[in-house]
C-alpha cells in the first residue's frame, strides 16, 4: 500500500490473549481455595476496570502493572472471594508477563517485518512486553509504551508523540489493533488504520465492538490476511 511506511500494534488484545490466559490463572487459584465463581465474566471484569483506570491519562505515578494489581484486589473483594491469598492474587496478577499470543502473529510478523519496521505502541508497560515477546519468540522493532511517553491512548499526545518518536509523518503509519476506540483515536491524529478482527479476545461473550468503524483503511479477519494487503 503505498505511503505506508511503519506498523504499529496495539497489544494487549490485539496480539495477546489475555481473557483466555486470565481466567484459567483466576479458576485454578479458585480451584485450589475450593472456590468458585463465573471466572470468565470476572476476567472480563477485571479488563474493563483495568482499562478504564489507564486510558487517557496524563503523567500518572503509577503504570498499567500497578493498575492490574489493584484492580485485581478490587474485583475478587467485590465478588467475595477474599479466599483467594496473596500468594494467590500474585500469581494471577504474573500471569500477565506470562500471556500466549494469538497464534497467527508472530509467524506472520516475520513476513511483515520483511517489508516494515514494525512497533509495538501499546498501554502495557516495557517490562511486560518484553516478556510476552520473549515468551511467544515476537521480535519487534521497537517498542513505544504510554509509559515512556507519560501519556495514555487515547489522548492526542500519545499518537502523536509516536509518530515523532518513529520520526514519521502519521499517514506514513498504519495503526493496527482490535479495538475501535483505539483506531479511531489514531485516525484522528492522521495514522492510517487497519481493524484487525479478534473474536475471541473477551472469551464466549464476544468483543463489545466487534463491528468495524467504516473510516478504517483496512479490515481484515487475520494477520496473514494482512501481511497479504501490504504484499509481504
């Protein structure tokens, strides 16, 4: 596609499972307390409050590692499994560093890597994309977090503080992620953007927005998908 001159990935859902990762960490720790509970709704939970802490924040004193652990101990205190330890609570809240990939994309990343710099630019912390990358063989280019720019998606200043730090023009970069609040924040900024269907990112009960925004660039149902768009 001509002009396009750099990837970025959003990658907590878009490239990582993390519903299906979670709520297996939440059953076993409920397993072993002789507890249970709808854990798929509560993971479920758990992201939303997550998310609504981080995004658009400006210079916070604390990172989206510090936001999963509180909102953990909020969301199992409000359901009451205080059955759940610390030990417990610690493990789930790990098993973050310790998500799966989607299994389409790090095959095809290699392809797309062929062609583009490709970046994370996400609100997960270094730390835990260095490790999930480390964990599913992901080898980025480079990664932007909204920690390093001090600033959260989906305010103006983080997309446009990656764009200076990839030093491309926006149009120059096609966004790519799962969610629509994400893209269109970018669109806004001037990034070209690609819908990237994953419906299985919230578990059984689907993605709140599956349906893409038509201002996308692309849509696609796959990352090789994708990877066949740009001829990679």
């Amino acid at each position: 596609m001509d002009g396009i001159e750099a990837l970025a990935f959003d990658t907590g859902g878009t490239v990582l499972d993390w519903h299906g990762g979670l709520s297996r960490a939440m059953a076993a720790a409920g397993e072993r307390r002789g507890v249970d509970a709808d854990w798929v709704a509560l993971a479920n939970e758990y992201r939303r409050r997550s998310l609504a802490t981080i995004v658009n924040r400006v210079g916070p004193r604390f990172n989206f590692d510090d936001v999963h652990r509180d909102q953990l101990d909020r969301v199992l205190d409000d359901s009451g499994l205080t059955a759940l330890t610390a030990a417990d609570r610690h493990e789930i809240w790990r098993t973050w560093f310790a998500l799966d990939a989607w299994p389409d994309f790090a095959p095809v990343l290699r392809r797309l890597r062929t062609k583009f710099p490709c970046v994370s630019f996400t609100l997960l912390t270094p730390a835990l994309v260095m490790a999930v990358s480390r964990r599913n063989g992901i080898d980025w280019d480079c990664i932007i977090s909204c920690e390093m720019l001090g600033v959260y998606k989906t305010r103006p200043e983080a997309y446009q503080g990656a764009a200076k730090l990839m030093q491309l023009e926006p149009a120059q970069i096609l966004m790519v992620a799962c969610h629509n609040f994400d893209l269109d924040a970018a669109r806004r900024e001037g990034f070209r953007t690609c819908f990237v269907k994953r419906p299985d990112e919230w578990g059984p009960a689907g993605p709140p927005d599956p349906v893409p925004n038509l201002g996308c660039t692309l849509v696609v149902d796959r990352f090789d998908d994708l990877a066949d768009r740009l001829g990679c």
